[in-house]
C-alpha cells in the first residue's frame, strides 16, 4: 500500500462508480465526498481518503439506515470508536493498475460470445452462454485520466473458465483504445486475488460501515 491516500484518486474512482451506476456526481463533504444514491438499501455514501473527526462526527450524528460511511483505512482503526448501531461491512480493496495488464494466453471459452453496449462514457461487455444465458459481465467508466472497473460479476455455474480474464483483457482494450491507461478499481476478497495475478497492486483498505434497518 501507499503512504498518504490521495484525495484525487478516491474522487475519480467515486465519479467512474457514479457513471456506472448512473447516479449523480459527488459533492464535496467537507474533508470526503457524498452521493446521493438512492437505492433502497444504499440511500446514500459518504467517502473518506482518510480517517478523521470528519467521519466520526458523522457515526455520531447519523442515525438512519442504509446510509454508508466509507473510508480508506483499516478496520481496526474506527470499529471501537463508533456507536454499536454501525455495522462493518465485507472488507473492499482499492487497487490500481497504471501499466498494461498481464494476462497469460487467454481466449474466450467454447460455446460463449461477447455483447457491447455503452452509456455516458461507460462500456459494457457481456459475455454470454449459448443457451442466451449471461456468464460474466463488467464495466469500465473513463472519467479524468482513469479506467474505473466496475461491477465485475462471474455468475457461480460460468466460474473457473477463464471468463473474467478474458472479460478483463477486452475491457482493457476499450480503455487503452480511447487513450486510458491507468486502471482502478475496488474489489472484494475474491475479486483482489484474481486482479493480483494480472499486475494490479494494492493502493488502500475500502472500508465499510452502515446502519441496517432492523427486522
């Protein structure tokens, strides 16, 4: 990981979610960034680069579910300072990869074909079974000078083909063909071990937490 997390790459990987999802930009929250998101269970988030009083202020002053408070941190630095309310969420990894990607001789799996589709200025590639079911499926969203990778999805019956890989390698053809070659994203456990072995380094935690609406 990075020393310092800069305010500048947090906010372009936060603009490329927003082009994805296709809801509004971020606003700057004092030392951070809120969006207004407007799902049922994702009302709003608020981004941190860093931890500080910023984010503790709002733990304290929030009290409504689905609201999600974001941070670049461990952790272990905020869970025994916020009200019990708060709930940790599965640990996310931002991860950059400001080089060509490394894939191994890939071709796409017998019996799949690809489907393109854009909006805004984000690309969309499906990979699809030959009985019209979708396999895999992933975005990229080109905003400032990055490639922000997002909704990277291999359904669980389609896993262990290579359909990721070589998801990835044509998402990176779209990026570099429209003159983007630096690469971020936030992935799961599962997900920051696949993106390892293509060349992408570990750029901060993505932390979690929310209130969740209570049965």
């Amino acid at each position: 990981m990075k020393g310092k997390v800069s305010s500048k790459i947090v906010e372009s990987w936060l603009k490329g979610w927003c082009l994805s999802r296709e809801t509004s930009f971020p606003v700057s929250y004092k030392s951070g960034f809120h969006v207004v998101v407007g799902d049922e269970k994702q009302k709003e988030r608020f981004v941190f680069p860093e931890l500080n009083d910023d984010f503790f202020q709002l733990t304290n002053s929030i009290d409504e579910p689905w609201i999600y408070l974001k941070v670049s941190t461990s952790p272990d630095e905020l869970i025994s300072k916020i009200p019990e309310r708060w709930q940790l969420q599965s640990q996310g990894y931002m991860m950059t990869c400001f080089h060509p990607m490394e894939f191994p001789d890939t071709s796409l799996a017998e019996g799949y074909h690809l489907e393109f589709s854009d909006y805004n200025t984000t690309f969309v590639i499906t990979i699809v079974a030959e009985n019209g079911e979708q396999a895999s499926i992933g975005r990229i969203s080109l905003i400032d000078d990055v490639a922000v990778y997002d909704r990277i999805i291999t359904e669980k019956s389609h896993q262990r083909k290579g359909l990721a890989r070589f998801l990835l390698k044509e998402l990176e053809k779209i990026a570099l063909s429209k003159g983007f070659y630096k690469n971020i994203l936030v992935a799961t456990e599962e997900g920051k071990l696949l993106y390892e072995t293509l060349g992408w380094k570990l750029y901060c935690l993505h932390t979690s937490i929310v209130i969740p609406l209570e049965d």
